[in-house]
C-alpha cells in the first residue's frame, strides 16, 4: 500500500545550528583522540593486557545493537502492519545506519591497527564470529538502503513489507553475532550464551528509548508536532523491552548461581564492595529499571511527553550501564588458572584488574556518537526523511481510511 | 731474467675456474644447511609437535632466568608501566589454599592444539603451525585484541607503546598483539630450543624441557611416560603442548 504521509526536508534553523555545533565538536574530539591514540600507542588509555576491551568498546556495541533496536519501529509497521508506525519508518531506517555507523567508526579507530580495516575486510576467519559480523554489519548497510528505496519510492511501496521482513530477520541475526561475541569466550565465567538474546531485547530498548528522545527533540526543534497516541504507543513499548531485559538479567544470573564454579564471579559483582556492584544496583537497576518503570506508571508522568522523555534518557542511561558492566566486570575478574591455589605475579594474576577509562576513551566514544548525529542531520537536510506532523490527526488517519482503533 | 710461460687452453681454464668456485662456495653452502633446520621454502612438519615440560619442582624462588632471557632473545622491552608492558613468559606464584604450601609456575602460552585465540581471529591472524606452534602473524593482525579476550591463560600482550631497534628475527610493533612463539626462529634455525629453557638448563635449574612431542625417542617424550604430567586448565579440552609436573 502506498504511504501517504507527508514527509518534509528539514531547513536550516537555530535548533540545526546548535545540533551541528554539539556534533562536530564531538566529532573534532574524537578525531584528536584517535590521531593521539594511534601516535601513541594504547597506553594513554585504561586499558592493560587484563582489561583489553574498555569504554570504546561499550560505546561502539552500545550503537551497533541501539542502530539493530531503532530499526523496529520501521519493522512494526512494514512487518507487523501496525500503520500508526508507518510515517516513521523512513527515519527508523536513517537512523539505523546513522548509529551503526558511529558504533563501526569507534569499534575501527580503537583497533591496534585502524590502518588495516582493508585486511579485515578482505582476509577472513570464518570460525570467528567477528569476521561473520563483519558481513552482517555491511550487509544491514545494503538491506537498510534497499528498504529505504522502497520507502522513497512510491511505485515500489508495496515490497516494503518483504523487504522490511528481510531486514527484520537480519537485524535480528546482527544483534544475535554481536551478543554472540561473548558466547564463545570459553574460560571466562561472566559471558555464556545468554548473551545474544540479552543483546537483542537491549537493543530494542535502547533503540525505542532512542528513538522517542528525537521524536521529543523534532517536535521542539524542528516543529513537527508529536500527538498523544504515539507517546503512548512508545511508553507501552519501553514498559515491554524494560521488563524482558529485567527477566533476561534476573535469568542469566539465577542460572549463574546455579553453577558453584561461577559463584565467586556472581558474588564478585552483585554483593562486593567495588565499582560494578555499585553500577549494577544503583545504575543499571534502580536508575535503569525501577525509576523508568516508576515513571512510566506514574499517573501524571506517564502521559507527559517530558515524563517518556525523561523515562527514555533513564533508560539509555541503564542500558550503557548495563554494557558497561558486562564488558568491563567480566574482564576484570581474573581468570582461575589453578583452581585450590592463591595466585599471584607480576602480570597479576589472580588480581582483580582495576579499569578507569581515560578522556581518550571518553572522547573516542563522543566521536562515535557525534558521527551518528552528523549524518543523521546531514541526510534530514537533504532529503525528505522527516514526517510532516506526528500529531493524532496525521497518524491516526493519514494511512487508514478508518480511524486506527486506540486501546 | 728467465721468463715462464703459463701454458693455460681452455679446458684448463674451464677446469681449474671450476674447481675454484667450487672450493669458494661448497663450504658456505654446507655449513648453511648444517645451520639450518630446514629450508626456509620448506614448511614445517606435522610429524613434529614441538612442546615443553616444565617441572615446577625444580623452579626455584628467586630464579627468574627464563623471564630475563625470554625478554633478550625477542627484544622485549620494560616501560615502567607495569600493567601494560609486554610479558611473554611470567613466574606464578601458586600457595595452596589448603596446606599453604608455595610452587612457583613459569607460565606463557600453552600453543594449545585447538586454540581458542585462532577460532576467535577475524582475520585469521593467529594461525597454528603444523608443527603445533601458535603464532600471530603481524602483518595481518589488526589488533582488535579478541584472542586475549579468549586465551584461558592470560598469555597475549597488546603492544601498548612505540617500539624501536626490534629484532630482525623478532618482528614486534604498536597495535599487535603477541605471545611466546616457542622461539620459533631458532627452532627453523635448527637449534631446536628455546631460550627459556636455554637459561633454565644453564642455571642449573632443569625446569624447562624443550623437545618434539611427537618422537618417543625424544627426553621430553620419555620424560612425560615416566612421571605423571598435567596440563593447565584441562577441563578445557584443548590439548597443550606445555605439560606441568609437581602441580
């Protein structure tokens, strides 16, 4: 069926200028940092030879599942035909490649050897799961843009559905390699496979909260109003992906318990005195989790459009948490090479490695993020992305004939 | 003044010109292959797996020769930064949590015969010889560091820092990763040792043996039929060629 949607090229304003000044200063940071970094050598990081994965790591993977993630909202109306979603579907699109291309620029510019990305991706393991992203990632590139074109072109609206369908089954497999990247680390207690659909409910959050803080940011910077029936629609959404991230989480670490050998590990970072519990319980769950939720419930709150707004940030905040502390606290416990015996050396051994990002980190990460922002401003201003107006009467009626039933 | 004549033809010429180049050459090119294992063009054999059996009982506290001379041999330098420097052989100290009891462990990497750094490489990088020696080949590595995430025994080490006057057989550089590659230049060299065990043996220690896992005739193979051995981490399936006694 055709979209009959209004969609508009955004102009240059105030609120584009400020955007674009915020994003290319992230931009020129990150660029200092890794022409730093790759003078100089990993050292200036917080990373060591325990902890070799640090926060470019949390931001790239924090981008790559968010870009899988935002990329429903596309997938609900062409796959699951739910029209409400449909003006939003083209922007869906855009701003899964605005953030796996950010997440992809940082995971890059942090390797020891940036300059041989042709190497990688030209010569290929294919026992590893790295190399198979390395198609799945390129590959969502080209599924996006054929969906997209289908999107753009009137005459080709009606595959959106198959090909929407397509993207769906492969964004689904993205997020399940990268989540994946932690199931195959076999001497390590922290990761299993549990991983890839913890990944994948991760991402759809953190892709609907995403999304619903630039709904918010278009209809006060860029004049396109935001009716009710989507705020509610979105608040109905997190509530769902907040609580099957809980139970996956509560689940990984019940079965976690289970297993005595990892009690050390699960005791390390839910009851210990050190920064990853304190992430866990006051980060992950009560800011991540509960006071969303508490807001979301909230009888006033929940129906305010600054309410989801601030439920959303919460949860992205939860969620890089969330990957903060599975990618670091994983790694900084040691690694129990003789099970009976105390160890100890030079390399530290049996040590609980000790992990504080440094600016370069911090920047690097910016530059990521500041990527995906760019591009996403950058693509808004010249074609026309952007639905005309979201309120009630648009989204309600612009697709349907008949007024779409509300719950 | 009497004059000699050098009566030369040309098959004398051909002859004793031949004979010359022989003389020149035959001795370099005999002492070269006596140097050398094997040809360079050769590859490695599988017949042979090249591994080390290291007696924790004979490894001593203050010793650390293997460390010293594993760090000369490959050019591995000390930054002062402890956590980030570069360690391809480390001493362990294990206290029994039960006796208190104290044994020291030289560790490095295992060269597993099924190693979890080579199925997790993107690139391929991390690759096992067929005489079973782990090795990152540096010019394909994009240190992306995902085989340190997976080794179970915390043996690679990211370059951190720039490094200068590197070895011409040790090629090491920024942004790769590394590990002990069983010197590797000196087993293809013929040698057939390492310098760990070099240093061990000449300290009197006899802690570490060098040798060919796969020749009965072999001390190491002799040795791992006479005493009970161990591998590290064994639960883990993946069949190492560095073999422990005394843990």
């Amino acid at each position: 069926m055709r979209d009959k949607t209004d969609y508009i090229i955004i102009e240059f304003s105030k609120a584009v200028f400020f955007f674009g000044v915020v994003v290319l200063s992230f931009i020129a940071l990150g660029f200092y940092s890794f022409l730093t970094l790759e003078h100089e050598g990993h050292w200036l990081t917080g990373m060591n030879n325990q902890v070799v994965w640090g926060l470019p790591h949390v931001f790239a993977i924090f981008l790559i599942i968010a870009a899988s993630g935002i990329l429903n909202i596309a997938s609900i109306s062409s796959v699951f035909n739910i029209k409400i979603y449909k003006p939003l579907g083209r922007l869906s699109a855009l701003l899964a490649i605005c953030l796996l291309t950010g997440g992809l620029m940082v995971l890059v510019l942090d390797l020891g050897r940036p300059d041989r990305l042709i190497v990688a991706m030209t010569t290929f393991n294919f026992k590893s799961i790295f190399a198979w992203n390395i198609f799945l990632y390129s590959g969502f590139m080209a599924v996006i843009a054929l969906y997209l074109w289908m999107m753009f072109e009137a005459r080709y609206n009606k595959f959106v559905g198959k090909v929407g369908t397509f993207a769906f089954i492969w964004r689904i497999t993205l997020t399940t390699g990268t989540g994946s990247i932690f199931a195959f680390l076999v001497a390590k207690e922290a990761y299993g496979a549990l991983a890839a659909p913890l990944f994948i409910a991760l991402s759809l959050l953190m892709g609907t909260a995403i999304f619903y803080s630039i709904l918010y940011w278009m209809d006060k910077g860029l004049d396109v109003p935001l009716g009710s029936e989507i705020i509610a629609r979105f608040r109905r959404l997190l509530i769902y992906f907040i609580f099957t991230v809980f139970y996956i989480t509560i689940l990984s670490h019940l079965t976690s318990l289970y297993v005595t050998k990892n009690h050390d590990f699960e005791f390390f970072l839910l009851f210990s005195d050190n920064i990853y519990t304190l992430l866990f319980w006051v980060c992950q769950i009560g800011i991540g989790t509960i006071l969303p939720l508490f807001i979301l419930y909230n009888k006033k709150l929940s129906i305010s459009p600054l309410g989801i707004l601030l439920a959303s940030l919460l949860v992205i905040f939860g969620g890089f948490t969330m990957l903060y502390i599975i990618i670091i606290s994983g790694q900084a416990y040691p690694l129990d090479l003789f099970p009976g015996y105390t160890e100890n050396s030079s390399f530290y051994d049996g040590a609980i490695a000790s992990y504080t990002p440094s600016i370069y980190e911090i920047m690097l990460g910016l530059g990521g993020v500041g990527i995906s922002a760019a591009i996403y401003i950058f693509a808004i201003m010249i074609l026309d992305f952007t639905p005309k107006n979201l309120d009630d009467e648009h989204t309600l009626y612009s697709n349907n004939k008949e007024k779409i039933k509300t719950e | 003044m009497k004059k000699y004549e050098i009566k030369l033809d040309r098959r004398d010429f051909l002859k004793s010109s031949t004979m010359l180049g022989v003389s020149t050459i035959a001795p370099g090119v005999f002492f070269q292959q006596l140097a050398h294992g094997r040809d360079l063009d050769e590859p490695a054999s599988s017949k042979i797996r090249w591994g080390m059996l290291i007696n924790t009982n004979q490894c001593t506290d203050e010793c650390d020769a293997c460390v010293t001379a594993c760090n000369e041999e490959h050019g591995i330098e000390d930054f002062g930064r402890p956590t980030t420097d570069t360690q391809w052989i480390r001493k362990l100290t294990l206290t029994s949590e039960t006796t208190e009891e104290s044994i020291n462990v030289p560790m490095m990497c295992q060269h597993c015969e099924n190693p979890p750094c080579v199925d997790v490489c993107p690139t391929g990088a991390s690759f096992i010889r067929a005489d079973g020696i782990v090795l990152v080949n540096k010019h394909t590595c994009i240190g992306c560091r995902y085989c340190m995430m997976s080794c179970p025994y915390k043996a690679r080490s990211f370059v951190h820092e720039n490094l200068e006057n590197q070895l011409p057989h040790a090629p090491r550089g920024k942004g790769c990763v590394e590990s002990c590659n069983l010197c590797v230049h000196k087993i293809d060299n013929g040698e057939n040792n390492t310098a760990c065990a070099e240093a061990c043996q000449k300290d009197g220690h006899q802690a570490i043996l060098f040798g060919d896992l796969n020749d009965v005739e072999s001390d190491i193979s002799k040795q791992l039929k006479k005493y009970e051995s161990k591998e590290v981490r064994s639960d883990l399936g993946l069949n190492t060629a560095v073999r422990y006694r005394g843990i």
